[in-house]
C-alpha cells in the first residue's frame, strides 16, 4: 500500500480529500470532483475561483469529465482493494490510517483556506499565509515566517501583508521585483529595466504610490464637484421639464376653452340667423293662410250666386223671373284681389351677409395665420425666436387694453376688414343685378345700410323718407336725438329683433362670483371659486362681464333679478381696471351702470352718482345702440318703462358688466325668443 501512496496524494481531491469521484478539470488545469466543485461555485456566484491557485473566471466553465483520469481512478480503487484483500492494516480510533488521517485534516484546512479566498504558505502549501517577502517573492504562514523575523540575515527583507498573485510584481522580461515607477511612461520598472529608462525621471513604487493617492484624492474631490453639479442639472431640467408639460396643458385647455366659446358664439349666431328667417317664412305663410280664408269665403259668395242665376234662367214665371232678378241684379260682386305678400328680401340678404362676412374673415385671419406662420419658420435662425413670434393674427382684448394703458394708438379692427369686405361684395353684386321685389318701409333691417336712393330701386312715395334720413345724417346730433327717441318709443317686441346672446366670461369672474347655467347665471359664491389665475379677472370687486364686447351695431339683452337688492347692470371698456376701489362698476369713466343699493336706486358714472324712483320690476333690459352713442336700460313688466339712459360717445368696445354683492343675490342672463 505504501507504493500506492504518491499516486493516491495526486488522485486526491483538494476540496473533500478523497479519491476523486467523476472527476472534471478546470480551464486553470486543476482537477476536483464534479459534485465538490459544484457545490463551491455556487455559493461563490456570480465570480467564481479555482479553489487551489485561486484563478478568477468571470462566467461560470462549462466543464466536461475527464475520462482518463476516471480510468486510473477505477485503477486505483481497484488495487486498493485487493490490497485490503490480501493485509490488513491497523486502523486508529475512527476506523482509518492515522498517517492518513493527519495527512487529510491538513489538506481539508488548506482546502477551506483556499475556497475562503486566502493566500496559502509556498512552503507548506498548507497553512495560510502571514507575509509575503518582497525580496524572496514568497508567501509564509507564521511557522514558516519565523526565520524572516529571528534571523539576523533576513533583516533587510521587505515584509508585508500576504499577496495573492506574486507573478504581477515581478518583471516578465527580467525576473526581478518591479520596485519603480517611470512616470512619463506610467508603468513600474525592475532595477534592471532602469537601465532603458535613464531619461525617465523615476521615483521608487512606494513615492508613486503616496503621489498617485493624493492626485486621486484631489480629482476625486473634482469628480464629486461635478458630480453634484450634474446632479443639480438633472434636477433643474426635470422641473423644467415638468413646468414646460403643465404650461403646455394649462394653454391648451385655455386653447379649447376659447375655441369653445368661438363655436357657442357661432352656434348662438346660426340659430339666432335662422330663428329670424323662421320668423320671416312664418309671416309670410300667415298672411297667406288669412288670404286663401278670405278667397275661399269669396269663392263660395260667387259660387252660390252662381247657381242662383242658373236657376233663376230655368224658371218660366215671368214674374218670379222679373222679382229675382232685379234683387239679384242689385249685387255687387268685388274683384278678387290678392294682396300682395312676399319675404323680406333685404333682410334675409343680410343675414345672409353677415354669415358670408364671418365666414370669409375667418379664413382671411386663418390664411393670414398659417403665411405668416411660414414665412418666420423659413426665414428664422434662432428656432427660439421663431417659436416666440407665431401669435394671433389680429390684436386681442387683452392686447388692445395693454397699449390703450401704453397711451399708443390701438391696433386696426376686425370691424374695417368686413367693411372692406362688404364694399366688394356689393360692387359684385352690381355686375350681376337681381331682381328682388320693391322693398317697402317695413321691410327694410334695422341694421342695414343704405347707401343711395337708386341700389334700393324706392317706389316714388319713399323717396321723401329717404331724402329725410339723408338729411338727418348730415346734422348727427339731431339724427342721435331723434334715433334715441324711436327706441323709447318701441314696444319690448320690437327691442327683441335687437336681441343678443350674453355668455359670462368666466376669466373675468371675481373669485366672489359663482357662475352657472352654461354661464348665464352670476351669484354670490358662498366659497371662492377656484378660478385659474388670469389678468382681465376682477380681484377687488364682485363682478363679471360678458364674453363678446361690441364696436358697432344694436343690441339688446335682458336680465332677471332674484334679489333686486345690492347688485348692478351695466356696461364698461375692456380696459377697464380689475383692481383697487376704481374697478367698481361706475366709479370711474370707463364704465355706466344701474345700482341697486338695498332700498335705494342710482345710477353712476364717472363716480358721480344720481338718484332715481323706485321700480318693482325684477327684469331690466339693456338696450345698447354703438354708433349712435347711447345706453338704454328698461324696467321689463306688462309694458316697457324707461329706467335711465346715457349718450356718450363710445372709443373701445363695449362689454355687458354685473355686479353682486350681497349673498343670495343672483342675476340671470334671460333667454330672448
């Protein structure tokens, strides 16, 4: 048995220290059994090392058994078997050889050593090492360590903790320890290689090394520096970020809240131009439903008078002859007349102006919008600045009242263009005449312009009323008069062709006021409302106004009082203050108003206020004429009372404005049918 000893040391696996039992290689050439290995590397994952000379392999080997080590393995076993066979040996306590026994505790150590990621003694190739000799290039454990640290000889040897791979500290060409830096080159020399780097100033490993820490500690700190600075970058251009995403969807919502109110404000326009032609058609077909009444009572009278005749010419007594037709001879049979009836062709023709007006403004503005838009995308360099300039085409409310503040001259309206425009549209007509029906007094709009005698082809007995208006306009303050007094004098019949759809813009709205109704209905809000921040809102005052501002034309609006206490109607400038005591309704010159104050009744204007009777009415009307310069407000009961009225003479564009004070005070926009 003990010739079979040196080849049992080498079949040994270094891990269980036992004969190999399927053994496989690694690619560092070490052998181990299947299943010892296994179990090693996987509690190492995910860096796995060879257990004797501690090889790093960055993936798992895929090993494969060794057959002819398997074979000499099936050998030995087999010898030792017959071995057994033939002499028994002597045994210690636990059943095996104490030589082996000894033999195996100090491989299993070294083996636990090894699988920990120690370095092991070069001597004993056993015990763990203490040092590393940099001079003998040699690992001890501390048995071993003893002549280093006792023999005077081995003074001048350079000791320190143990290193694992010795092979990187000696020269690959020289063979000796590389103990210095060249710094031009930045690589660690031996003694030797000295020699090829006169030139280089070169400092020992250790000075590298002190000179190296500090430098790294140093750029470390830079590093930091701008680690932090990045850092705080990031973190900037996320708020950004985030910012630019929520103004982005706060205008858009923006975007479709105006692009809401411009379809309202079409809607509201279509229905109130074809309720009109409704309203045309039905006078029209009424009148004609009374004349075919008429005709048919006059149909039957000469049908049976008819038939009277015809049997009167049958009868042969002469005397009863002569007696029925001289009664019958004494009727008067009148003509069938049909009056004439037909639909107000100039007033349908400018209904119809207007929405081809609109129609064709919109897309001048949105044509205009997408050249220019062009235009500054082509010709811009600075993509910023290009962004920045692409705006509306024609001034806004809110642009217009900055320059008016400004004191420059406010931008040209959208009013001048459909002039233009109109003056076009009738030249064309000129070229290509139709016939329409004679218009009559009473068919002619209220809103419609005549600009001679002859386009309207009058019948001769309205030539003088005409000549009579054109005289009128020649003197304006004599026609403003005589206009004013033509709409007091009309019935609320009469008011309602004028009337106009009021929405409450809600931009303007006083975080006091709550709006309802699709913002028909202002009240005072018990809580304040939670509207988005914006300039044209009123933050001293309780007060809204109306949506759509008016430069020309009349219009006529009714509203209804819940409280008729503390609350007030009127009318102001767009550029009317939204801040401080001067933004109230009438307290300034921008503005005209009716104002309930508890029991008393006021008007005021230029903060001059004057007293007027008391009226139970809950409904008011507005009436507001533009170009003739006056406000007209209503008491709206069984008939039509005058409240006030004002003449001013009008710059900017007028908006409907509400106040509210007290709670439970509610105004309401009223319907006009």
């Amino acid at each position: 048995m003990a010739e079979l000893q040196p080849l049992t040391d080498e079949l040994t696996c270094s891990i269980c220290l036992e004969v190999f039992g399927q053994p496989v290689t690694t690619p560092c050439g070490h052998n181990f059994c299947s299943s010892c290995l296994d179990e090693t590397w996987t509690a190492q994952s995910p860096r796995f090392f060879c257990p004797q000379c501690r090889a790093c392999f960055q993936t798992r080997p895929q090993l494969k058994k060794n057959t002819v080590l398997c074979a000499v393995v099936e050998q030995l076993r087999q010898s030792q078997s017959r071995w057994d066979a033939e002499s028994p040996r002597s045994e210690s306590q636990d059943g095996e050889p104490s030589a082996l026994q000894s033999r195996k505790g100090a491989r299993a150590e070294a083996a636990a050593a090894a699988a920990a990621g120690a370095v092991l003694c070069d001597y004993c190739l056993q015990a763990p090492a203490a040092k590393t000799c940099l001079t003998c290039l040699v690992s001890f454990c501390q048995e071993h360590l003893r002549p280093h640290l006792d023999n005077p000889t081995f003074q001048g040897h350079r000791l320190q903790p143990p290193v694992g791979d010795l092979s990187r500290l000696k020269c690959l060409e020289h063979g000796r320890l590389r103990e210095f830096f060249c710094r031009p080159h930045g690589v660690c020399i031996c003694c030797v290689c000295l020699a090829g780097h006169k030139t280089c100033p070169s400092v020992t490993t250790d000075v590298a090394l002190t000179e190296l820490k500090s430098k790294m500690k140093q750029q470390l700190t830079t590093v930091y520096e701008h680690f932090n600075k990045a850092t705080s970058a990031l973190k900037d251009v996320n708020l950004k970020q985030h910012a630019v995403q929520e103004t982005a969807a706060r205008k858009m919502d923006l975007l479709k809240r105006e692009y809401e109110e411009m379809k309202v404000l079409i809607e509201s326009e279509e229905k109130s131009s074809l309720w009109k032609l409704k309203e045309e058609e039905k006078r029209v077909l009424d009148k004609y439903d009374i004349v075919q009444q008429v005709l048919l009572k006059k149909k039957k009278e000469i049908e049976s008078m008819k038939e009277d005749i015809e049997l009167l010419l049958t009868k042969y007594d002469d005397i009863a002859f002569l007696e029925k037709a001289s009664k019958l001879q004494e009727l008067f049979i009148k003509p069938v007349y049909v009056p004439k009836n037909e639909l107000n062709q100039e007033m349908i023709h400018s209904i119809y102006q207007n929405a081809f007006f609109l129609k064709e403004v919109l897309k001048h503005k949105i044509n205009v919008f997408q050249e220019k838009k062009t235009e500054e995308a082509s010709n811009s360099d600075d993509s910023g600045k290009c962004f920045t300039s692409i705006g509306p085409t024609y001034p806004t409310r809110e642009y217009r009242q900055k320059q008016i503040h400004k004191g420059d001259k406010p931008p040209p309206k959208p009013q001048k263009y459909q002039q233009d425009k109109s003056g076009v549209i009738e030249r064309k007509q000129e070229k290509k005449p139709k016939k329409p029906g004679p218009p009559t007094a009473s068919t002619l709009s209220p809103n419609s312009r005549v600009d001679s005698v002859t386009d309207l082809n009058l019948k001769p007995e309205l030539l003088e009323t005409t000549e009579k208006a054109n005289a009128l306009s020649k003197n304006p303050a004599s026609r403003r008069t005589q206009v004013l007094e033509v709409f007091l004098a009309k019935s609320r019949s009469e008011l309602l062709q004028y009337g106009t759809r009021v929405v409450l813009d809600s931009n303007t709205a006083n975080y006091k006021v709550a709006l309802s109704e699709n913002n028909t209905v202002a009240s005072v809000a018990t809580v304040p409302q939670a509207y988005p921040s914006h300039p044209q809102r009123f933050t001293y005052c309780s007060q809204v106004l109306g949506l759509q501002g008016y430069q020309s034309g009349v219009h006529y609006w009714e509203v209804e009082l819940q409280k008729n206490t503390f609350c007030g109607i009127g009318v102001c400038y767009g550029s009317m203050d939204r801040q401080g005591p001067d933004s109230r309704l009438g307290r300034n010159g921008s503005s005209w108003c009716v104002e309930w104050f508890n029991t008393k009744i006021s008007t005021w204007h230029n903060d001059v206020e004057k007293n007027l009777p008391l009226t139970k009415a809950t409904r008011i009307g507005v009436l507001l004429n533009y170009e003739d310069g006056f406000v007209i407000f209503f008491a709206i009961t069984d008939k039509v009372n005058l409240i006030y009225k004002y003449k001013a003479e009008f710059l900017e564009a007028l908006y409907p404005a509400f106040w509210v004070f007290s709670s439970g005070t509610t105004l309401s926009i009223c319907p006009l049918k």
